[in-house]
C-alpha cells in the first residue's frame, strides 16, 4: 500500500510538474537530430526527399496547419475557401520544414538543453518552451509556443534568437494579400521563403 501511495504521488508529480512536457520533446529531439545526422547527404542531392523524411519526425509536435493557419491570420483564414486554406497549407508546410531543419542542421543533439516552460495566465491547454542552443560557443535563444490540440502538446509557435517566424511569415502573406488586391489565390500563389 506503501508502494503504490508512493507512486500515485510520484506519477501525479509527473504530470502537473509538466515533465512529460519536456520528455516528449526530448524525445521528438532526439529523432530529429538523428534524422538530420542520417540524411545531410538529402539536403544536397534531393531537398524534397530530405523535408519530406524531415516532416515525418517532427510531425508528433508540429502541426503544420495550425501554424498556416496563424501566418494567414485569423481574418482572412476565416474568409479562405476551404480549398484556398489546404492550398496554402500544402505550400507553406515547405517553407516551415525548410526554416526549421535549416536552423537545426547547424547544431548537435547535445548542444540543445531545455531550460524551463510555463503556462501563460495558468492555462494548462498552453506552454512557452524555453531551450537554449550551443552553437559553436555561442548561446542561441530557441522559444516554443505550444498547444495541446486534440490531446497532444504541438508546436504552433518559434521564435529563434529572438526571431519570431510565425510573425515574419505573417507579414509577408499580408503584403502578398495586399500586393495582389486582396486577392487569397494570389498570397498563395506568389509564397515562398522570406528572402
């Protein structure tokens, strides 16, 4: 009785203190950078393959549609087709794979720590992720916004050395939108990576 006293104790520890938080992205870590390590030859020789393979680890803690979604905004998300809203996601989920594997690429497993994470205004649905990059002796700042969506923790915001992507991504989509006179199919149309 002793025992398990102790470990309903331990496990309830567990779960509020958010360790499952920070093992599961230890875990997703892990894969990542095993992936990356694995496949370098792809970024060369046939990038589409390497993202592709890329998605695949990572897809547990990012979903891409939640992040297009944000770089949209919510306004004209809202006045997206349902078609138009999957156009956009296909054809953004290449720019953030590429931003993200880009900014990894360039580091090792070892040299990523996480720092600490908390719940802004006590909501336990939401964490702010805080990791720190050791990047040939010098300290990068990496920051996850994360939701729980359906259940599970995702990615749906980074912020990179103080860089906000969601927000770069956002202001390009809106001067795309408009460029083209408030026309969706053409921010579509004419994204790609922020130059």
């Amino acid at each position: 009785m002793r025992k398990f006293f102790l470990f309903i104790l331990l496990f309830s520890h567990f779960l509020i203190s958010g360790d499952d938080l920070n093992l599961l992205l230890d875990e997703q870590h892990y894969q990542l950078f095993e992936y990356i390590s694995e496949n370098k030859d792809l970024i060369v020789d046939d990038k589409d393959a390497f993202i592709e393979g890329f998605e695949s680890a990572i897809i547990k803690i990012i979903d891409p549609r939640e992040i297009s979604k944000r770089v949209m905004g919510k306004k004209i998300f809202t006045q997206a087709t349902e078609e138009e809203q999957k156009k956009f996601n296909a054809k953004f989920k290449k720019t953030l794979f590429e931003s993200y594997s880009s900014a990894l690429k360039e580091i090792n497993y070892q040299d990523l720590q996480i720092v600490s994470h908390y719940h802004p205004n006590d909501n336990f649905n939401n964490a702010v992720v805080q990791l720190k990059v050791n990047l040939s002796g010098r300290y990068i700042d990496f920051v996850y916004k994360m939701k729980k969506i359906n259940g599970n923790w995702k990615i749906i915001g980074l912020i990179i050395d103080g860089i906000d992507l969601i927000s770069i991504f956002r202001k390009q989509f809106i001067n795309l939108f408009l460029e083209g006179n408030k026309n969706i199919d053409y921010a579509i149309d004419n994204w790609d990576l922020p130059k």
